[in-house]
C-alpha cells in the first residue's frame, strides 16, 4: 500500500499509518475558500518540491480547499499517468460556478475541464440547488455546452438545460441508488485512467458531518464506486473535514458565510473529526488495493 499524504493546511486530518504529512499551514488564509491566480501557482510550485514520488490517497482537510485538488491532478498527468484522464467528482455541489477573482473550492471545476488531458469531468452526487434555474446563470456553461462535464444529480429540478440543449449535460434521478447505478454503467464505455476527487459533503449527515450543505450519498456507495473502476483508477483526493476558521479577508468572510458554510462549536468540531477520521481509515483500506 502506497502512503497516503496529508496537505496539512488546517489540522483537521489528523495521521494514519503510514502517512507522509506535508506541513501547509502558512498558506492556510492564503489559499482557503478563494486564492489569486499567483498564490495558486505558488502553491503548485511548493507542490512540486514537497510531494512525494510514490503516494496513495491525498487529503486536504477542509472543503474550504478542494480546488488544490487542480494542482493534483495536474500534478497526477505530469508524474503518474501522461495520459488522457477521465476526472470523477463525488461531490454535493458543480464547483463550475463563475468566480472572476482568480479561483475558489466552488469555481475548479471549469478550470479542471480545460486541462487539455482531461477527456471528461464527471461531478457526481449533486442535491444542491447551485444547479437549478435559480442559479443558472452562476453556472459556466462552456464545459458543458461543450460536452466535457456532466452533472450527475438527484431530486433538483434541471428543466432549465433543455431549454439550452444541456439534456444530456444534466443526468438527474429519483434517488441515489439509481444514480450510482447509471453512472457506474456509463463509465465503463470509457476505459481511461481515472483521477478519482471526493469531497464528503455528498454524503448524507446520517454518516458524516460537514460544515456545508449536504447530500444523500452513503460510504457503500463510495466502496461500490471505487471497486468498480478497479485498476482503472490512478490517483485520489479526499476532502471535506471539518474546521473553523477565521479569514482575515473580509471578502472571504462574506463570501463563504453567502455560499451557506457554518460555524460549529469546538466540541462538535472534534466529535466530527473523530468520525471523519474512522470514515477516511476505511477508505484507504479500499483505495489501497488499487493505488
């Protein structure tokens, strides 16, 4: 088994066996919620000289920093696989929304997209109504008009896309189950290498705790997905851990306080972590027989 590697921007992992802790906190008001464009390359270029040669899941704490997750996979194309890759979000929310501000934990995706390596983006788990006519035009539509993301959902209301010939951009179902089942269907058409991103707000609070909104996945669903791309499967991230924190940017104070993320009591804080921990020793005990 390859050692998982923690990102350590917020000290909400913790350690597992094994497990190579690269040290990033001062980069931690930085990068959070929202980066520039040059912080971001900074970043990938503290990246560079800290990662591992070898390594199996890569944690990055907080949902707060699931774009990092776009140096990864570029990262992945570079030194694991310089081939095309299919990217598999599990995520309760697109992240393709518009941010003109340089990037943020809800804007990666497009960004993602674009990589000339990425055959296709897949972000599946969706119950967030960032996807619904309301928020429509937040939405960027290039990927998807394109043909290279497809929106994977349950119970929200997508009727809008068909006014925009999106149909097939937009697969929405009664419930989750269904879904999975679609989905893993589809993607054995595909049979390219994998980079797997899961951000645990897709599951539903009945598992786990997060402090955004939440979705209605449940861990078997997670074990069924990874089993089943197999040896396909080349890297993975997690994310969605739980902390507080306070920005020193205004603008980031408000934005993610707009965008819905609460705050927890210290005691909750650690109670959740503690069950993040259990539920992230159980998926690298998964992941290991493939990466």
């Amino acid at each position: 088994m390859k050692n998982p590697v923690i990102l350590d921007f917020d000290n909400s992992v913790g350690t597992f066996d094994n497990s190579i802790n690269i040290d990033l906190s001062g980069w931690q008001d930085r990068i959070r919620y929202a980066t520039t464009f040059s912080n971001f390359r900074k970043l990938e270029m503290e990246l560079e000289k800290q990662m591992p040669e070898t390594y199996g899941a890569v944690f990055l704490g907080s949902g707060d920093y699931h774009h990092v997750s776009q140096l990864l996979i570029k990262h992945c194309h570079k030194h694991i696989k310089q081939e095309p890759l299919t990217l598999i979000v599990i995520d309760n929310h697109p992240d393709n929304m518009r941010y003109p501000f340089g990037i943020h934990c809800g804007s990666w995706i497009s960004h993602a997209a674009s990589l000339p390596f990425v055959d296709h983006v897949h972000v599946v788990g969706i119950t967030s109504g960032d996807i619904g006519v309301k928020h429509a035009v937040e939405n960027r539509l290039k990927p998807l008009m394109s043909g290279k993301l497809t929106y994977w959902s349950t119970k929200v209301d997508v009727s809008w896309a068909n006014i925009l010939g999106l149909k097939n951009a937009f697969q929405t179902f009664a419930n989750v189950d269904d879904m999975m089942s679609a989905f893993i269907s589809s993607i054995y058409k595909e049979n390219l290498p994998v980079y797997l991103s899961i951000d645990k707000d897709a599951l539903s609070p009945q598992f786990i705790h997060t402090n955004w909104d939440q979705g209605e996945m449940e861990p078997r669903h997670l074990t069924d997905l990874i089993t089943n791309i197999g040896s396909r499967l080349e890297a993975c991230d997690i994310t969605g851990e739980v902390s507080n924190y306070t920005y020193h940017s205004f603008w980031k104070s408000l934005l993610s306080k707009l965008d819905g993320q609460t705050t927890v009591s210290d005691e909750l804080v650690t109670k959740w972590q503690k069950e993040q921990h259990e539920l992230n020793s159980k998926l690298i005990e998964t992941l290991s027989a493939y990466l």
